[in-house]
C-alpha cells in the first residue's frame, strides 16, 4: 500500500528478486498424510514470518494463505469482506468496522477487536510502519466484534489499505506469540515446515471460518502446498515439464511459447501492476539535465524491448501508473504521454542530446554505466537501452551486473542520485493510483527512507500526491493524478520501459481452477479465496 509524508517504511518490493536457493527434489500426487498435494516454485527463499517485518515479495506471497486481513481485494479490484462483515465510514477520518464472529486463530485463540487495535499498533516503528500508520490515528472497541478507527487525515485508499494488513493474534504484540518463529493467523492453511533455500510447506488449517454458502467448498480441496524453492526460471520450466512441480511462478519470457505448444501445460497470464523503468541520478552530470534525460528517454526501444526480450508479452511504459487501474489511467493517455515526451524518436532524442550538452562543460561520449540484477529479461533490456545509446556517440554506456542484495543496496544507498550510473529497476504497485506514484517520485520518499533513487522533488507534484490521497472522489482523483503524472513525465527523472503481465504455468492434468492474480504478492490467491469464490483442484495423474 502506498507511503505518505510521514513514512519511514526502509524497502519495497522491487519486481525481479530473486535468492540463493537449490533446486528441490521430486512431488508426488499427494501429500504426507495421504491427501492431496499441489507443489508450486518459489524463485527465492521465503525471509521472514512476520508482516511487519517482511518487504521482500516472496515472503509475502508465501504466508498470504495462513494470515488473512480485514477486507481483500479480488482479481478484479473489487473490496471484498473477509475478517470483517462491514466497514462503514462516519465521516471524513471516522470508520466502523463490523468483525466477523466465530473465528480462531490457528493457535485457538479467538479473533476478536482487540486482535484488530494490537495489530495495527504492532506495526509502529517496524520497517513496513506506513502500511497502518500512513492512515491511522486511534481506534476504539466498542465490542468484542465491532471497533472505530479514526484516520490521522482524510485516506481515500482506506478500504483497499486494509487488504494489505494481516491480522495477528493480540499475543503477538507482547511477544507472547513469536511470528518470527511461525506465523499464526486466521487463514485456511497453517504453516507447517520451512527447510530454508529448498522448501516451504503449508497444510489446511483446522476450523477456518468459511461456512461454504458461496462458491467455494466449505474447506481447501487441496491438504498441502509445498513451494520448492528453484531460484533459476529455466530449471522452474524444466521442473514443471518433468512433472516434479505442478505449478510454475512467472517462468522466463523466452519459454512461454514452448509452454503454451505444450499440450501438457496451461499458461495463463494477466496485466500486472507492475512496470520496468531506468532511472537516472538526478545530482550528476549530464543527468541532472532534464533535456539530456528527455533525449535519452527518446532512445528506449520499447516496442522491441516487448518484442524481442518479452516474447510480445507486456505493453511499453511511457507514464508510471498501470493499465491494470483503467480508472485512473487509459490508452489515449499513454499515448499522449508517448507522442509529448517519451516515445522512441531517435532524431528528436539528438536535438535534445545537443541542446543538452551545449549546457554542460563535458564532452561525448560521456562514459557511463547501467546497474543492473541478473534477471535474464532485464539484462537484455539494459543492452538494448545500452546499444541505443551508444550509436548516438554522445555516451559510451557499459553494464554493471550484480547478485540480488548487492543490487539493491547499491540502488536503494542513500547516494544513488550522486552516482555515475542509471538503474534499470522494477516496481510493483498496488490496487490504489498512489502506491504507483508517491514511493517513487515523492520528495519524502527518496533513499534510503524508501524508494525514490532519482531524488526527485517537485513542491507541486508533492502537492497534488498529497491532495490525491485525501479525495475520495474518484473523478477528482483521476484529474489530480494525471496532472501529477504529466508533471513527472515531463520531467523525466526516470525512463518508463513496459508495463509488465503476470504469468503462471500448470500441469493441465494435475491443476483446476488456478487463476492468476495480477499483483506478485498475491500470486496464490487462487489456491483457495472464499470471499472471491475462488479455489484450486488437483487430481494428480
């Protein structure tokens, strides 16, 4: 969920993590005790139990099943009821929220109120603090099952906000219970084992809540999930081809076409909310130039970024807010962003390059770097970027690849903006306009308090952020991020590459019924989501 002004949450989930892992050993059709077994991949270790605590991606997507939060977010966007029936607001900073009755957690303690205010204060001071203290001022229990939070300012994104809240046990705010040595929640499966850098293993919880009067079964069909963890996307498709997996996260680009030929295999994807970009550092020269930063924009190759590193697979990025949120962003308005400022155009690029350098006292080619992961798709982007730059013979650009942790500490160091080198990055939003805008380009959030590498600061842009999180008029909203995102556009502190899809690939044989959940966090939601009447099936083979 997005930061704001008073933020110290310390990272987020940049697309592309990965981990030291081994690849795991075989699945069968069932699981320890004899019931069924689905086994998915993971492409990196599972970090840590707790939420408050937990800002890698793969560490959420893997305790997303055993933690469940207030209201959820469907696969379409749409705020369902989860832990709680109702959440009624009173007015501008006063909300009511209705629980349901009758649940447990997996160590038999009941889900009351209570469970609710230790939760959200649990998280001050924590390093994912802003995901509660962003919005929230007091809260009150007005019964076992009924509570009022009052808001520090007018949120529009309250609602969606609690989707990305797991609700813990009261104990665990006085460490009585230890979410760092198990997680404990509500959900429909338990944790069962974690053999760190090769598996994580859940099993279905006892006594979930769910009645069965929706769409779903009344409990998971599936006993137990294991995720192998397989760091290597091509030893994942290798896996999954083999039958030693059932369920294969976000396999590389280049094998989609193989997988969908398969008749063994189901691919499924969706538009994510998630985009690659390269950024610049804003205090060094040339790229404290905005013309040299718009020239260089001029020269990404989207349309054969898309193609020819992506399979086709993915839509080029000229503003920074996903089509996956059609309102708040459309087509006409990419394209306008792409026409005025950012679409490939290597003749417009030199005229700025000239009128660019003509301001600075250095001299092309001016020999610079790309930072980079090894994640295969983004290195190839990169060399693309890379080439397209040099043929201009204003920069002789090289590529600086680095192991996961020692890339991410270089871009999120407080002194990226000061360094020598763009950064080819990716970003993971949210269901809500802001959590695309304001981690990136708010002059509150730059590193290392969070997640703007470039450094950029505009008083407007901050303001319009600011109006835009307190308006609740969707309308409104609308305007006052748009206004917000041409500003940003305009002033190129980062080059927008594509808009990613998120993609899944199963056993047909083995799996039913998975859907894929656009939002990396979230990627097995599928597996079982009473409230969106969604579940998953194996019979094996």
């Amino acid at each position: 969920m997005p930061p704001g002004t008073t933020s110290r949450r310390r990272l987020l989930r940049w697309v592309g993590a990965t981990g030291a892992a081994s690849v795991a050993g075989c699945t069968g059709d069932s699981g320890g005790d004899g019931g069924t077994e689905l086994v998915a991949t993971l492409a990196a270790d599972v970090k840590n139990y707790d939420p408050t605590l937990a800002n890698d991606t793969t560490s959420r997507k893997a305790f997303g099943l055993v933690y469940e939060p207030l209201l959820s977010v469907d696969f379409d966007g749409q705020v369902r009821p989860t832990l709680a029936t109702s959440v009624d607001q009173r007015g501008d900073l006063t909300w009511r929220l209705s629980l349901r009755e009758g649940v447990t957690f997996h160590d038999g303690s009941d889900f009351t109120a209570s469970d609710v205010v230790a939760t959200f204060e649990r998280y001050e001071g924590t390093p994912r603090e802003s995901d509660v203290f962003l919005w929230y001022d007091d809260a009150t229990v007005v019964d076992d099952h009924t509570l009022d939070v009052t808001l520090s300012d007018p949120y529009a994104p309250f609602e969606k906000s609690l989707g990305g809240v797991p609700i813990v046990p009261e104990a665990a705010a006085s460490d009585d219970v230890d979410l760092s040595a198990e997680p404990v929640g509500t959900g429909p499966y338990a944790f069962d084992a974690h053999e760190p850098d090769r598996l994580f293993r859940l099993t279905r919880a006892d006594g979930h809540w769910y009645d069965g009067a929706g769409d779903a079964p009344e409990q998971p069909p599936i006993e137990t999930l294991t995720f192998r963890i397989i760091v290597e996307g091509p030893s994942q498709v290798a896996a999954l081809q083999a039958g030693d997996v059932d369920l294969a996260n976000n396999p590389p680009a280049d094998s989609v076409a193989d997988l969908r030929s398969d008749d063994t295999i189901t691919v499924s994807d969706r538009l994510a909310g998630g985009f690659e970009m390269l950024v610049f550092p804003l205090d060094s020269v040339p790229f404290s130039n905005r013309e040299v930063r718009k020239g260089i924009a001029r020269l990404v190759p989207r349309e054969e970024i898309v193609d020819s590193v992506y399979g086709g697979i993915g839509r080029p990025a000229y503003a920074p807010i996903s089509p996956l949120l059609d309102d708040y962003t459309s087509e006409s308005f990419q394209a306008a962003m792409r026409d005025q400022h950012q679409g490939h155009d290597p003749e417009r690029a030199r005229e700025l390059l000239e009128s660019g350098f003509a301001d600075l006292d250095v001299s092309p080619p001016y020999e610079t770097t790309i930072v980079t992961n090894e994640t295969p798709e983004r290195v190839r982007w990169a060399q693309l970027v890379r080439d397209s730059l040099n043929r201009t013979g204003f920069f002789d650009v090289s590529l600086d690849q680095f192991e996961w942790n020692t890339y991410i500490s270089r871009v999120l160091a407080g002194d990226s903006h000061r360094s020598d080198s763009m950064m080819a990055l990716g970003w993971t939003g949210g269901w809500d306009p802001d959590s695309f805008v304001r981690n990136l380009f708010y002059s509150g959030q730059t590193t290392p308090s969070c997640c703007n590498a470039a450094h950029y600061a505009s008083d407007e842009v901050d303001r319009l952020l600011d109006e835009a999180l307190a308006t609740y008029d969707p309308g409104e909203r609308r305007a006052l991020y748009e206004d917000a995102q041409r500003r940003i556009v305009a002033d190129a502190p980062v080059a927008f590459v594509r808009f990613n899809k998120r993609i899944d690939a199963v056993r047909s044989a083995a799996v039913e019924g998975f859907r894929t959940y656009p939002l990396d966090t979230g990627e097995f939601t599928a597996i079982y989501a009473p409230w969106a009447g969604a579940y998953t099936t194996t019979g094996g083979e």
